[in-house]
C-alpha cells in the first residue's frame, strides 16, 4: 500500500515561491532600514558628543594643562580615538614671549578609558608649527609648567605626549657677555616629549636642520622644576660653530666655522657653567677663550670635554699671525690654560 504525499513533499509552486521571496524582501528592508536609522542615529550622536563635549572638553583641559591660553581651530574630522582640528595656536603673554602656531593639531585619546574612567589621557601632534622660544636668565628654554589636574565633572586629564612634524623653530638664546648673539633658525624639525611620573619628568628628542646649514639632533630629558637636572645629547654634523655657542655655554667662543660633536651637557645651578662630556672635531674654526687676548683662527682639531676641563688634541691654528699646534687641557673654572705649544 503505498503513502500518499504530504503537503512537504509536494512540490512548491511560483506562487509559493513568490510570497517567500516577497516576505524575505519586505523583512530584509525593514531590517536595513532600521540599520540605516541606528548609523545614522550613532553618526549624529556621535558628532553631537564630540563637537558639544569632547571639543570643549580638549580646548579647555589643554589650557589648564599648559596654563597658557590655547586657541583652537574647528573639527577637520574625527574618529572614536582622535580629533584633527585645522589650526592651533599659543599667543605670547606679557611675562612669557614663547609662541607657537601650528597649521593643524591632532589630538589622539583612549574613548574608552574616558567613558568608564574618567580619564582623558591626551597625545598631541603639532602639524607644520612656527615655535617661537626665549632662553630665559636662568638658562631654562621652556617655562611652562605642565600641570595634572580635574578638568570639567572630576575627569582627570594628562598629556601623555607632544609630537612635532616638519616644524619652523627659532630659538633666542640669552648669551653671556661676549658670547654670540642672535637667534637659531632650525628647519624640518621632528620631535616629540613624553611626560612621565605626572608631568615631573619629560624626556624629549628631536632632529632638525639648522638653516646656516648642517643637521642637529638634541635628547634629553628634565625635571622643570629643578633646572640642574636637565641632560642634554647633542649630535652636530657640519654645524656652523657659532650656533653651537649660541645654543651651549661653552668655555670657549666659537665664531666661526664648522663642528662635527658628540656632547653631553650636564646643566649646574645658576651661577655655575655646565658640566660638558664628548667631542668636537673643528673645521677652519675661529675661537676666543677668555683671559687671552688674540683670537685663534684657522682652527683644525680635536676638542675633548671632560666636565669642567677641556683636553686639546693635536689643534692647530693660528695665533694672531703665528701659526701653533696646541696640546694640553684648558680648566673652565679657573680659565687657566696650560697648553704645551709647539710652533712649527
């Protein structure tokens, strides 16, 4: 006796078929619809937050951090872990000339750790700046504090890191009497800081290329509150020597003429000259060291610091019009030289 066919082993007619295909379609549309609504909704929300609180939010904690005003552009664009605003600028103030503007800034955060921590941890990046910065008296380059605090509803804001990219820096520097005036052009400037042990230790690195020529590159690291722990790593290739006095309290003044140097420069209480490590090799150099009333011009050689003295190798030059080759160490605290001179 054979099973007569159920209605699933019938076979499905268009009809069928056409109904599934219409419901499948209707649901497909209203599924899609209701996506479309939800991303646009979240877009909407999401430039709601970010232009009425999270700008403001930045603009305001970035003034409280720096204590100087803050002046920024509007939003270029955003993502859920960074802001790119189209300019940004530090204007000087009537007791500090330092200035910067930069053509955009971008501002990198952690969302996640805002919304669950309330924690905006902020790393900057300063496109194309123009820096402006005076030396001060006490020797110090950058005056400005960086503070951690609660900005706005109890968030606690710290700056992580200051990036630069292809930055215009001219540096003023506060020489001593006799020492070379005149401000240091650097070009094509890289760099960044890192903020460490809440905004008491910042370590920083950055290369550039001075606009007399050459290239530099300066690491380090301070505790702004306590000058003489600064450390400075300088690499001068082919650097006009008059820049590198400009930049460093040397012992020697140098006026002109090219340095290739390897130094590392221990900064001492005001008052005292810096504790100087490494080399400089000098290249058709003109110098004057103090005491001594003839410059020495011509200079070829080899100069070798080792903290408050100065070693000579094989340096020669001219002295007035003598020609001498020099050997021998020069003290910086007492500005005695003690040469052993051989005249050819």
């Amino acid at each position: 006796m054979t099973r007569p066919p159920s209605l699933d082993d019938r076979p499905e007619t268009s009809s069928h078929r056409h109904l599934r295909l219409l419901l499948f379609s209707r649901t497909s549309i209203a599924i899609g619809a209701i996506l479309l609504v939800a991303i646009v909704g979240g877009v909407w929300w999401g430039w709601i937050f970010i232009n009425q609180r999270l700008v403001p939010l930045v603009e305001k904690n970035l003034n409280q951090l720096l204590g100087r005003p803050v002046q920024i552009g509007e939003v270029e664009r955003f993502s859920l872990n960074s802001l790119r605003f189209g300019s940004m600028s530090i204007p000087a103030t009537p007791t500090d000339p330092d200035r910067l503007a930069a053509k955009a800034v971008e501002v990198g955060f952690d969302l996640k750790q805002l919304l669950f921590n309330r924690t905006l941890e902020l790393n900057v990046t300063l496109v194309q700046p123009n820096v402006y910065m005076a030396q001060a008296k006490n020797g110090q380059w950058v005056s400005t504090q960086i503070n951690t605090q609660e900005g706005s509803g109890f968030i606690q804001t710290d700056l992580e890191t200051i990036r630069v990219q292809n930055a215009d820096v001219v540096l003023v520097p506060n020489p001593e009497p006799g020492k070379p005036k005149g401000a240091v052009a650097i070009a094509n400037v890289d760099g960044i800081a890192l903020f460490l042990e809440q905004n008491q230790r910042i370590k920083f690195e950055l290369t550039g290329q001075p606009k007399t020529g050459g290239k530099l590159t300066i690491a380090g690291e301070t505790r702004p509150a306590t000058l003489q722990q600064t450390t400075l790593n300088i690499q001068a290739r082919n650097l006009l020597a008059a820049d590198l006095s400009r930049l460093i309290n040397l012992p020697i003044n140098l006026q002109s003429g090219r340095v290739d140097g390897d130094i590392k420069v221990q900064l001492q209480p005001e008052g005292q000259q810096p504790a100087i490590f490494g080399t400089a090799s000098l290249e058709n150099v003109t110098a004057q060291i103090a005491n001594i009333s003839q410059l020495f011009t011509n200079t070829q050689g080899k100069l070798q610091f080792q903290g408050q003295k100065i070693a000579l190798e094989n340096v020669n030059t001219r002295y007035g019009k003598i020609p001498v080759q020099i050997s021998g160490t020069l003290n910086t605290q007492t500005w005695q030289a003690r040469p052993n001179c051989l005249y050819p």
